[in-house]
C-alpha cells in the first residue's frame, strides 16, 4: 500500500513537472498580499467601532477604540505632576538657606563667635539640602516617565490600520468586552493578490526572482494575467519534491482573495522582467 502511495505521488510530480515543461499551469490559490488582525493588549470594554465591514481604510486611520475615560483622566493628572517644577523651586531655595546659614557661621566662627560643632551642623545641612534637591530631581523625573508610560498605554486601547486595505471582519460591538489579546478586527490588501505554487524542485532551480508568471482566472481562461516572482522558497517539501514560489498579480478590479488560479512561467526567452 505506501509502495502504491510513492508511486502515484512520484507519478504526479512528473506530470507536474512534464506540464510546466509544456507551458501548462500549476492549481494554486489566490490569497491576500497583506492580512492582518488587530488585538488591544489589555482587556477592556469597546466604546467606538468606526469602519464597516467592506470598508476601504488607509494606514494610520484609527478603527477601533476602548472606553478610555478613566485613563485620560488619570493622564491628565499625571501631566500636571509631570510638568510641575514647584517641588524643586522649593529644594533649591532651600538649598540656597543653608548654603547661606552655613557662609554665616563659618564668617563667626572666624571671629570665635560660634563653636566649630555649629559649624559642623550647617555643612551637614547644607549636604542634605543638596540630597533632597536631587531626590526631588529624581521624582520629577520619574514623573514624566510615568506619563509616559500611561500615554503610551492610553494609544494602546486604540486600534490603527498598520496598512492600506479593506475591512474583511469585525468581531466586537460597541459595549461589548474584548479579552487581551482577542482577535477584534480584520484587514486585509488584495491589489496587488500573492500566490503560493507549489513549483516542481527541477523546474523552481530556473526560475529567478522578479520573473515573469502567467495567472489565469476561471473566468478569462483565454487572458492570463501577468504577475511576478516576489520569492522563491529556500527549503524544498520533499514529500511532493517542490519549491514554494511566490507571484505577485495586480488586483485593480478588487477580485476576492481565494479564487482557484492556475499559474505557469514562460520559458521563451529571458525571465527577468528588470
């Protein structure tokens, strides 16, 4: 029975192979150029769905977003903390006392009218003035990064289209609550389409990147559509002894993805479309 089995598939692979040696096409299937799906990264409840399915959307245009009031407010907050310079004002003039203290003691105790102790005592004040300025410095800083950070997470609960495309699916409504990490909208790109063929190992050695291919569609068997290789496969499947190509067709009138094609590579004269 598998004698039978590597037979008939040896026994394919030739006629694939003698086929493309013809001229004659390999079955594939059309699929998106791009598709992504888009997830928030935190649970949270859906406040604004902005597109429809089937809608043509740009890179950058904003299509879902979660309820964020409670995370702007809190932003808000953490900007005054962020911006506010009143607490090291505070320290330095403080710091400036002491330094201030410290000059005067150190003017009577030249004259012996203080003792070297009291002097002692305002050096180390002023050494904790000067600590508690840079550890004000510290905070604030630590401020700003913490607006930051809330900033950052406040984009996150909004999902942006990372290409130019359509709409393919949307999964959660308005006032509905997305786990993180769920699967929430779909986009894909179909122009240009990509092709996956599963090319014979002898025939895929000649083939070169940027080469020529031939797509026909089940409805204009007779007008092949011209694409290119986009990429050629490194590791061969050796159950089927093929090479995976990649090819490239332009999609100007929107067909859907999914369609049964058949490719083929012309073999007369050069391949390379440069």
């Amino acid at each position: 029975m598998q004698l039978t089995r590597v037979c008939g598939l040896c026994a394919a692979v030739v006629c694939l192979s003698t086929g493309l040696a013809r001229g004659e096409g390999v079955a594939a299937i059309t699929r998106p150029s791009k598709d992504v799906t888009l997830s928030f990264v935190a649970a949270g409840c859906i406040a604004e769905v902005l597109v429809k399915e089937g809608d043509e959307v740009k890179a950058g245009d904003l299509l879902v977003r979660q309820d964020d009031a409670a995370e702007r407010a809190r932003l808000e907050q953490l900007k005054v903390e962020a911006d506010s310079l009143v607490g090291i004002k505070t320290r330095e003039a403080q710091l400036a006392q002491k330094e201030v203290e410290l000059e005067k003691l150190e003017d009577a105790f030249k004259k012996k009218a203080v003792s070297k102790w009291d002097v002692e005592q305002a050096r180390i004040a002023v050494i904790i003035a000067q600590a508690q300025l840079d550890l004000e410095k510290l905070n604030h800083k630590k401020d700003q990064l913490t607006y930051k950070e809330t900033r950052i997470q406040l984009e996150r609960m909004r999902l942006e289209s990372p290409i130019a495309g359509k709409v393919e699916q949307i999964l959660f409504e308005p006032g509905e609550s997305a786990d993180a990490l769920a699967d929430v909208i779909r986009v894909v790109k179909v122009d240009p389409l990509w092709i996956e063929v599963p090319v014979p190992l002898v025939q895929a050695r000649k083939l070169k990147g940027t080469a020529a291919a031939h797509v026909t569609f089940p409805d204009k068997p007779e007008r092949p559509a011209r694409g290119k290789i986009v990429h050629i496969g490194a590791v061969a499947d050796a159950a089927s002894d093929t090479l995976t190509v990649r090819v490239e067709v332009s999609n100007p009138t929107g067909r859907p993805a999914g369609e049964h094609v058949s490719v083929s590579f012309p073999t007369n004269g050069p391949q390379d479309t440069k």
